[in-house]
C-alpha cells in the first residue's frame, strides 16, 4: 500500500531526480523544482523538463511530488514580503505544471506580527490568488500539516480545515500529513492511530489526505517541534509506520520520508519501509 519515497536531490539538472529515485529505490518520490534557498531562482529550461518528463516515463515510478521553497510565506504580515511570497508561489506552480507533477506540498506559513485568524485568512487568500492566476493549473495544491511551532500555521486540522474552507477551487487542494509534524502537535500517532485519521475525516475529509511524509521524530509527543528522524528509530516508533503502509486508505498515496541521505540512509529507510508490507 502507498507508494514509498524520498525527498531526492536535482543536483546536476532536474532529470537527475528521475534516476536517484530509480537508485534509492522508489515508488514516489519529492523534489524541489528549483533551488530552494534563493529568492532568485532559475527554472528548469525546456529541454531539461522535457528530459524529465520522458525519463519519468519510462521509469516505474508512480507519483511526483513538489515541495515549495521554505523562503515563501503565504501568511505573511508584511506587504512586500507577503507579495512577493505569493510572487514565487505562482512560478512554482508554473514548473510543476510543466513537469507534470501530481501535488505542490506547501506550508501554510506564519502569522508573526498579526493574529492567526488574520494569518488563516492571508493564506486562504494566497491560495484563491494563485489558483485564479495559473488557471489550468491540472495538479493540487497540497497544504502541510505543521508541528505549530511558535507563529506557524497548520498545528492542528482545524486550522488547515480553516484554510480549505476558505478556497473556492475545492478540486484542486488537498493535504499532506507530516507525521513527525502531527506528533510534535500533539497527534498520539504512537497509541491513537485509528482516533487520530477518524479525527482528520471528520475535520478535513480523509479523501483530501493525498500525501504523507513518513518521519518519524526526534522529539516528543506535543513538544511543537520539528525534528525528523529515520523510519524507527525515533519517538513514534516502526509500528505505527507498519500500520500505515498496510492501511488500504491510503493504497494510492505517495509515503514520502525526508532524513538526511548519510550513509546510504535513504535505500535503507525505503527497504526498512517496503519490508514492513504484508505480503
Ligand atoms: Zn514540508
Ligand atoms: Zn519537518
């Protein structure tokens, strides 16, 4: 059940995501469609995409993902910042609309210097904004599940339920559940798995549940950190994530870990991941 990934790196050209993915041994995996540090970011050129695209093909792999830059804030309070937020948010969805990708993983972002009601609000709107402007935009916008540190949006799924509310283009949005996230807000992943996804449905609608991201955390229950771990080897533990991939709900959903690559960790992590389906 649920196709199995990692964050894989496009060093070198965004192709390369294709092949990294093959050599760790994906089923989905997550990119970054530019470099994710930099305001001045330079998209992929047409014959690269093109590239990625029919290596993509011919690859096996079933789901693509991206995840947006951690400089954009779609909550922001301050004008320029908020602008040029919602500036970059619009391009990004211009290359995963280009690359054919099947979600754009987002963060709500943060309210500092406002309240959340007005912080809610600017993300609803950022998200109207971006969905009127890029119109044939035929891939979702996947708003992340946060572990609510400090200002952050998106601790709890009465706030992401807020935002979803909020936007009109009900077709083109979903969720992507961080379990590292969830626990660090206060999700007993651990000990209330059935209570906690009975809980997302009756907030948010399980069918809005499109993306996982499979961490498991270094820190504990409600801590309102956000500190991932490698598969098992932190606070939730491997049986929840046992569980998970063997939960029929979730059969088509990309289950995507994000740890550091040392020491091969990410075929590691991925066999740990597969090994954990019942056959
Ligand atoms: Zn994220
Ligand atoms: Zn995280």
């Amino acid at each position: 059940m649920g196709f199995i990934g990692v964050h894989v790196s496009i060093a070198g050209g965004i192709y390369n995501a294709v092949s990294e993915g093959i050599r760790t041994g994906c089923e989905a995996i997550q990119i970054f469609t530019a470099n994710q540090r930099t305001w001045d970011v330079k998209s992929p050129s047409d014959a690269d995409v093109k590239k990625y695209i029919d290596d993509f093909k011919n690859s096996g792999l079933k789901k693509a993902v991206a995840h947006d830059s951690y400089l954009i804030n779609l909550a922001s309070t301050d004008g320029a910042k908020l602008a040029q937020s919602r500036n970059a948010f619009y391009e990004e969805m211009e290359r995963v609309q280009a690359l054919k990708l099947d979600g754009l993983v987002f963060h709500p972002g943060s309210y500092r210097g406002g309240t959340l009601e007005q912080g809610l609000d600017t993300v609803a709107e950022s998200m109207n904004l971006a969905l009127s402007r890029v119109k044939k935009f035929n891939s979702k916008l996947l708003l992340e599940i946060t572990a609510g540190t400090g200002n952050t949006i998106g601790g709890n799924f009465e706030e992401a339920a807020y935002i979803l509310d909020k936007v009109k283009d009900k077709e083109r949005t979903g969720v992507c559940f961080d379990t590292a996230h969830a626990y660090g807000a206060g999700y007993d992943l651990k000990n209330e798995y059935e209570k906690i996804f009975k809980k997302f449905d009756s907030v948010i609608g399980l069918e809005k549940l499109l993306c996982f991201h499979a961490n498991d955390s270094m820190v504990p229950l409600g801590s309102k950190k956000d500190r991932h771990q490698h598969l098992g080897q932190g606070e939730i533990g491997i049986e929840f994530f046992r569980k998970l991939i063997n939960d029929k709900r979730f059969k088509d959903t990309p289950v995507i870990m994000e740890t550091p690559d040392e020491n091969d960790m990410d075929i590691k992590n991925i066999k740990l991941m597969k090994s954990l389906r019942k056959k």
